[in-house]
C-alpha cells in the first residue's frame, strides 16, 4: 500500500499513512480476537470485548491523525488545535473501556458516547477542511468524497450500534446473523478501506500540486502582467 505514496512524499507523509494502516490492522485483528476467543467465559468475554471498543479507538486515532495532516500540513496551529481535544476525547473513550471502576453494562452509554464524541470532534476539522480551505477549489472533490463516506459510514455504525438495529425489533431473531455489532464491524471495514485509499489519493495530489500560497503568486502576477 505504501508503495502507492507519490515519490515527492515527506517522512512526515508516509509516517503518517503507515500509523493509519497499522491502527486499521490493529483494529481489525483485536476484533478478529475477541470474535474468535470471547467463548463462554464472562471475565474471559468483556476482556476481548473491551480490546476489541479499544481497536476502534485506535483506528479512530489514526484515522483523523493523516486526515487533519492532509487537511492542515501548511498550518501547524489548526493541527495543535484539532488534535489535542481529539486526543483528550479518545483517551476518555479508552478510559470508559478499560478503567474497572466503569465496566458493567450501566456503563456502555459512556463507551459509546465517548467513541462517538470522538468522531464528531474528528468531524469538525474535516468540515474546516472542505467548507473553509477547499471551497470551490479542485481540492474540494478530492477530500469531500473519502470524507463524506467516512462520515456516513461512521455515523450508520453508530446508530446500528447504538440503537441495537436490527435486534431491537426482534430480539432472539438476529443473535447469530445480521446483529447490530456485526453491521457496526461491517461499516467501520468500509470506513478504513475508503479513507485508505481516499489519503493515498488526496497525498498523491497533494504533494504533486502547488501550495495554495503558490497559486495565489501565480494569480497576482497574471494580473500583475
Ligand atoms: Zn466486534
């Protein structure tokens, strides 16, 4: 995959873009654990399961890491700015997750409204990003389709999860296939394939392009001339 980044990437670039495809595959193989080893065995059971939420948050991370990058590489201040709260929230989602004091059913609203507060405050710098900085510029398009189906991937995961859709509407019918946590694994798959393949895209772009600063030189000479 990393053989796709543009030869004109930055150590920052293809760091980047490798710690997003090593928390998808952190992710995904904690999930594939707890999926495989959970068993029968209650303690055995939330200990997978809180490794498991604990690879979401991970991918979570890694995930709006290169996202805000791409978005701000020319601003360092707006990266500060959008990463630290975003770091403080995913560190109290993995708190709710993994702390003792929280564990228990009671607690699962905590976990999921600290994942999702996570994703909406991953969901203002790419907001920033498309409706501030690539307004109606050739970046727009290339950063709004892996954004939007990001967010739309996310935000079904979400409610499927939330909401315990299908199960809520028959409880019993669905325990094996169609659950709500296997629609949530199922859009977050998506999520990470298309934001991988999205940043490869918009980097390619990126690092081949002129800065916008660049362009806006080129624009006053022209008229300069
Ligand atoms: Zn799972």
């Amino acid at each position: 995959m990393l053989a796709e980044m543009p030869q004109l990437a930055t150590h920052i670039d293809r760091t980047l873009m490798m710690v997003y495809i090593f928390s998808a595959f952190v992710c995904h193989i904690l999930s594939a654990c707890y999926h495989t080893f959970k068993g029968t065995d209650q303690d055995g059971f939330t200990a997978w399961y809180r490794l498991d939420l604990t690879g979401i948050v991970v991918l979570i991370a890694g995930s709006n890491f290169v996202g805000i990058y791409n978005a701000f590489y020319d601003d360092k201040m707006w990266i500060l700015i959008y990463n630290i709260p975003l770091a403080i929230m995913l560190g109290m989602a993995v708190f709710f997750t993994n702390a003792p004091a929280y564990r228990g059913r009671k607690y699962d609203e905590h976990r999921t409204l600290t994942l999702a507060a996570s994703v909406a405050i991953g969901g203002l710098p790419m907001a920033h990003w498309l409706f501030f900085r690539c307004w109606g510029l050739e970046c727009f398009w290339k950063a709004a389709w892996p954004t939007l189906i990001l967010g739309f991937c996310y935000g079904m995961g979400f409610v499927f999860f939330y909401f315990r859709i299908p199960e809520c509407f028959a409880p019993g019918r669905f325990d094996t296939y169609l659950h709500s946590h296997q629609w949530w694994h199922v859009f977050v798959f998506a999520a990470a394939y298309v934001w991988l393949h999205g940043m490869l895209r918009y980097t390619s772009w990126r690092v081949n392009s002129p800065l916008p600063a660049d362009l806006a030189a080129a624009a006053n000479a022209t008229n300069v001339v």
